[in-house]
C-alpha cells in the first residue's frame, strides 16, 4: 500500500473557477507544471451529507498522499466540476476536464445515471475513470468499457446480501419501493433475481416507482399496506426515504412488516428517524464499533481534519483516491492503457480491509457491513451487524461475461 504518513504538503484543489483562470486550463497559475491531475466529477444534487463525507474524503486521501510526497516525487492536484444531479452537465464538464484541463483520471460521481453517462465519455476519450459511489450494475455490466472502474459495491452485491437475508424469512409476500432511474431500475432486478433463485415461493405484490426526489408519499404507502406484504425492499433514499418513512409511520404499515433496506444505516439515523424505525434490515456502516486499526487510523485522521464522525460515503471518497494513486504508482505512468494493465488485478489496503479489483469486470471486491437498524436514544442505530467480504457476493463469470460487453474485457 502506498504509504500514508504525514500531511507535509497542503492540499492541492483547483476549484471550477479558478481553474479556468489557468494558462489555457492545462496549467492553472500556482501548480506545479509536473503536478498529476485529476478530475473529479462532484455530486452535491439531492445528497448533502453523503456528498460532503465523499468530498471530505477525497480530500483527506489527497492531503495525505502529498504529504508523502506524491506520486514519484509528483504532486497530486484535484480539479473539480459538478454535475448538479445532471448527466448533460456531467458529460459537458467532463469533456472540459479532459479536453481543456488536461487531467490524467477522472474519479466521482453519486447518481448511476450521471456515471453511466460521464463513463461512456471517458471511454470515447480513452481517459480511465474510477467510480467511487455510483451503484448501477450496468456501470460494470451491461455499458461498462475498458477504461471504468467502480470502488464501492454494485447493487448486484448488495442486493445480493440482502436477499441472502430475506430468503430467510417465513413469508412470502413482497412490496418494492425504488426510485425509477437507473440505479432503483438495477437494485429491484438484482434482488428479485437473487432472491427468487434462494426462494422459488416468493411472489412481488406490490411495486411503487417514484420519480427521483418525487415520491408522492402518502398514495405510495397507502398502496403498499393494501397489498398486505410479509416485508418490504426499499431502495429510496435522501428526501425520498424520509418522506417514506414518515408516512410509513403514520399509516402504520411497518408494524408487521420487515423492511429490507439499500439506504445505509448512517443514512437512515442523519435524518432523524430514530424514533420510527424499528429492525429494519439495511446496509450500513457502524463506525464507532469498528475496532480495526487500518479504521481507526482512518477515523482519526478524518475527526483531526473535520471534527466529526465518518459517514459511509467518506470511505469510498478516500479509496476511490487512494486506488488512482495505487494504479498510477504501479503503472509508473498517468498513460490510460498502462493505467488499466495496472489496475486490473490491483490489491490494496483500504478502511475496511484489503480490496482487489477483479480483471473481468474491473469492480473492486470491496464489502459491505449489514445488520438490523432500530431506536436507541433517539437515534437510529445498527446493531447485530455482520461485514460480508465483497468478493463472496460478486456475479460470477458466467453471468459477467453475459452482461459485459467483449469490448470492455480486452
């Protein structure tokens, strides 16, 4: 692993606008002309605390590999566009980053839909891009390419853990809940699929699919109760998922009802649902009861810096980072091609253990904590929780190259 001791340097972060103030964009005025530039694709539309955690975390890996000193004796500098939650925006600013602003990678990215559409960019432009938070399965399935890499788990993973969970539950009747775009599209699938093939009794009698950040809460709920589901999988999240809950509460539709959740666990807690939850299965991130040193180092260094607790997002913020930095050490180059011979393969420490990015799909085997989400002192808190190692849940071979396409594996 590269090694992460001292904060000698200060960050280097170029910001939309004064990056644009560089000679030409290729060299803003203060970097160092042999810096390494990387893009960053920055999400803030709909997820402000998650969005902030991964930026804070993107941050913190960089300050700490310049303060290292870079990569071969090479600054890292950060060059940053947001997407404002639209894949045009993301697109025409990508293509900025690349074309005008010279960077070697580009990393970021929260919603599916924006990474599918910044990833096929990258690819047009033959310029590796590594995703850090973006869950779709076809990111590396069915419109994955050569040049895309995905840090944190797919929903194919996930939902793979939480129906590993559900098919031992006694009933048999389903409702679903998930926003209808590209990554509610992808969790829904997955997780029918793999719960079907744990449990072939298990019927689907109700389905509500909101437009993202318009759930329209009070029909939704009062159409899930009146199909009298045994559980319910939910993969809404933000102002959705609030709103959801609240409702939930109100019609009293969780009293019987087991919920599986995509949504993390710190997520649920942050907005403020302590007192309405009860033993929610869901992915999460139990922090303050992780005591692994490769964690607690991390935390330590992310409280010093900003004062606060980690939320889940910060982690793939720091290891989308950390694995550019990774491949760019392997490869001895910031070329594309030798980029992806690097990373292809590639292990690497991380916060929550060591991942490896596997060659056929170019996702990273990184796991997920999962575990009963309830009330305590007010606030949502995980409990019973397990870590599931990534690479036992990934699609095996056979489904992978069936969805992928010959292009993106050679």
């Amino acid at each position: 692993m590269l090694s992460l001791a001292g904060l000698a340097l200060p960050l280097m972060l170029t910001s939309g606008v004064a990056s644009a103030a560089g000679n030409g964009g290729s060299n803003p005025e203060g970097a160092p002309v042999n810096s390494i530039r990387i893009g960053e694709i920055d999400s803030q539309n709909g997820q402000a605390l998650a969005g902030q955690a991964y930026r804070n975390g993107v941050a913190l890996a960089l300050a700490e590999l310049n303060g290292a000193g870079g990569i071969d004796g090479r600054p890292l500098e950060l060059v940053v566009r947001a997407d404002d939650g639209s894949p045009d925006d993301a697109v025409r600013n990508a293509r900025e980053l690349i074309q005008k602003e010279k960077v070697d990678v580009l990393t970021g990215s929260m919603l599916s839909n924006v990474a599918l559409a910044v990833s096929r960019l990258a690819a047009s432009q033959k310029t590796v891009f590594v995703v850090g938070d973006a869950l779709s399965d076809a990111i590396t399935l069915d419109r994955g390419n050569r040049y895309t890499f995905r840090v944190r788990p797919s929903t194919y993973m996930q939902a793979a853990m939480l129906a590993e969970q559900a098919a031992k539950l006694p009933g048999r009747r389903w409702a679903i809940i998930a926003p209808n775009y590209e990554y509610g599209q992808s969790a829904v699938s997955s997780f029918k699929l793999l719960l079907k093939q744990a449990r072939p009794d298990v019927e689907f009698v109700a389905e509500q699919w909101p437009a993202l950040g318009k759930l329209k809460a009070e029909d939704a709920v009062r159409l899930l109760k009146q199909s009298r589901p045994d559980a319910i999988f939910n993969a809404t999240f933000g102002a959705d998922l609030q709103q959801f809950v609240n409702e939930g509460s109100r019609q009293q539709l969780f009293g019987t009802v087991r919920v599986f959740s995509m949504a993390s666990a710190d997520a649920l807690g942050a907005a403020g649902h302590g007192d309405l939850i009860r033993n929610w299965i869901a992915i999460g991130y139990p922090a303050d009861q992780l005591a692994t040193a490769e964690h607690q180092r991390f935390v330590g260094a992310y409280q010093k810096r900003y004062n606060e607790q980690p939320r889940l997002s910060a982690i793939f913020g720091y290891t989308s980072m950390m694995a550019i930095a990774a491949g760019l050490k392997k490869a001895g180059s910031t070329d594309s091609e030798a980029l992806i011979v690097a990373m292809r393969g590639m292990t690497m420490d991380t916060p929550l253990g060591r991942i490896a990015f596997r060659s056929l799909d170019q996702q990273a085997s990184m796991g997920a904590f999962i575990g009963t989400v309830s009330e305590k002192d007010g606030h949502a808190v995980m409990s019973n929780w397990q870590f599931l190692d990534g690479a036992r849940y990934m699609p095996n071979a056979v489904y992978v190259r069936g969805r992928r396409p010959a292009s993106a594996m050679k």
